[in-house]
C-alpha cells in the first residue's frame, strides 16, 4: 500500500469516526445507533484486503476505544477482526454486486455486536445484558445496512485516490 493510499484509508476513516461522534450518536431509534465506524472498517477491507481491514479495524477501534468509557482495547480486537474477516471474504468474490457489501456488513455487523457483548460480558461490564444486545443486534445491523451503499461508493470512489503519486489528494 502506497502512502497516498494509506492517507486516504486513515482521513476516511476519521472521517467516519467524527461523523460517529457528532452527527450518528444522536440518531438513536429503540436505544440502538448506526456504526459508521465498522461500516466504513468492513467497506475498506472489501476494497483493499485483509490487511488493510485488519489495521484499519485495529487502529480506528483503538481511537474508538481511548473516546469511550469501555474496556480500552475491546473495539480494537473486534473491529480488527471483523476487519480481516471482511478482507477474507473478498477475496471469494471476483466481483462485487450491489447488494455484496449490504450483505456482509449486515452479517459482520451482527458478529461485531456478539463479539462485544461476548467480550465485555467475559471481562465483568455491568452494561451486558440479554435483551439490549438482541435489540442492538437487530437494529444496529439494519442501520449498518442501510448505509453501506452510500459508504461503499464513496470508498470505492476514493479507491482510486491514492494509487497514483502524480494526483493530489
């Protein structure tokens, strides 16, 4: 991965988190909010590969993680490994069709969910209970869902951003 390449991967996804941060945390239907953040992680790592998924997921979710009051380095292991899984499952695809990503991203956004709630029950959060992380499941996946194409089109717009050294950011 070129440097270029590597600054778009990073201002895109800090993007995302500070539209997480300021715009998303306020949208919450039934006590469950979008993921920007892991739709962002899932639809880099469906562009570039696992690696790219696997140290996006790891660096954004450790930047998450220092923002939050969770277990510091809970979303950094689960974001790096839905990152990879993600960047696995491209590699099955020899093109993507429009509904690809919704796919995965719904799917990784449910194992994120459990993985967390796995985690975070394992390491004694109090916040850890059955019926919000079935609610936040469901509708975190759905939202994750619905706006995986506007995401995926603007990384795969981007895709081509930072390949060539002669074009300015």
């Amino acid at each position: 991965m070129s440097a270029n390449r590597l600054a778009v991967v990073v201002l895109g996804l800090f993007t995302a988190l500070l539209l997480q941060v300021s715009v998303l945390a306020r949208l919450s239907f039934l006590g469950a909010k979008p993921n920007l953040v892991l739709v962002a992680v899932v639809c880099f790592a469906l562009t570039d590969g696992p690696g790219v998924g696997m140290g996006a997921g790891f660096g954004i979710g450790l930047v998450t993680d220092l923002l939050g009051s969770h277990t510091l380095g809970l979303l950094a292991l689960v974001y790096c490994v839905v990152g990879y899984a993600a960047g696995v499952i491209r590699s099955y695809f020899d093109r993507m069709s429009t509904f690809t990503p919704m796919a995965v991203v719904g799917v990784l956004t449910a194992v994120a969910v459990l993985a967390y709630a796995g985690l975070g029950a394992l390491l004694g959060d109090p916040r850890i209970s059955g019926e919000p992380v079935v609610r936040s499941l469901v509708l975190t996946s759905l939202y994750d869902v619905v706006l995986t194409p506007f995401v995926f089109a603007a990384v795969t717009a981007l895709r081509g951003r930072g390949d060539d050294p002669t074009r300015r950011l």
